[in-house]
C-alpha cells in the first residue's frame, strides 16, 4: 500500500523476503554395537563392480606373486568408507600379502575415505600386510601431503610403478 513520506515522495513499504534457511545434512555414525533385542543397523552398502555415479567399485585386477592390484573406482566418502575398508581387508585375507589400491579412478576422496583407507591399512599391517597407493590424482595426493598421510602410505604414480616397488630388493619385507 502506497504510503506518503516527505513533501511530494511517494513510496512502496518494501519488507526484505526472508530466505529459507538450508537444513543441515543428517550425519548418523555408529558408536557401538546394538543392545540387545534392537535391530541392528542397516550395513553398509556392498562394493559395487562399477564407479558409475558415484557408487564405489572394488575389483581384483591383477595378483602378482603376493601382490594384488585392486582397483578402487567412485567417490570415497561418508557413504561408501565402509565399504572400502572391508573390502580391501577381504581381499587380503584371501590371501596376497601385499595390496596395490589403484586410486586412477577415483575422482573424489574425503576425510571419511582417507579415514578407511588408514583403518584398512592397520587392520592389513596387524597381520604382516601392506597397502601401497598407484594413480593418485594431484588434488588426494595433495590431501595424503597435508594431513601427512604420504608417510604411512607408499604412493606411486602408476600400478606399474607400485609393482616394479614392490618387487625391488630395497622394499622392506
């Protein structure tokens, strides 16, 4: 409505709209093992075979004497962390001592992945096993040099080079 302010000025009363504010994301994490006679909660959902959309995939690609390539595809975060971790310990205890994690697929890694990553990494060390990182895009490894996750984890550029690593006589064993 029209209002009249000063001599000859005519204005709209005008209110700002409020905006809507943003909910926060739900964040649930897992503290402990269920009570008895409660449902247990949803698992985490299983590796998939390919990283379309977002989704994680976890293939075997290659074994080498006691080295397997696996290559590790889609986004490592909140959602699919669990996933990473028990999937790389499963792929060592079928077996191969050693574990190339081919990241060249990998186009997003979050405190969450980097997070499985180091669990995976002393479960596998706990019983004389070794994870070592191929492909990093700049950007993770940048996220290992920061948090300084470059010395817990040998990275090498390419799966050819992790392997060539891990066989050179110079690699403890």
């Amino acid at each position: 409505m029209p209002r009249r302010v000063g001599a000859n000025v005519m204005t709209e009363e005008i209110r700002p709209a409020r905006r809507p504010r943003r909910r926060a994301p739900e964040v649930r994490c897992r503290t402990a093992a269920p009570a008895a006679g409660s449902p247990a909660p949803a698992e985490a959902p299983a590796a998939r075979d390919s990283g379309a959309g977002g989704e994680l995939g976890l293939g075997v690609t290659r074994v080498r004497g006691g080295a397997a390539v696996v290559a590790v595809t889609g986004e490592l975060d909140l959602r699919t962390a669990d996933a990473l971790r028990a999937r790389l310990v499963e792929v060592h205890a079928s077996g191969p001592r050693r574990l190339v994690a081919d990241f060249a697929g990998v186009p997003f890694c979050d405190a969450a992945g980097l997070g499985a990553l180091v669990a995976a990494r002393n479960q596998i060390a706990a019983s004389g096993g070794e994870i070592v990182l191929a492909g990093v895009r700049p950007a993770q490894l940048r996220l290992l040099r920061i948090t300084g996750l470059h010395r817990l984890f040998a990275v090498h550029a390419d799966v050819g080079g992790a392997l060539a690593a891990l066989d050179s006589p110079t690699t403890s064993g």
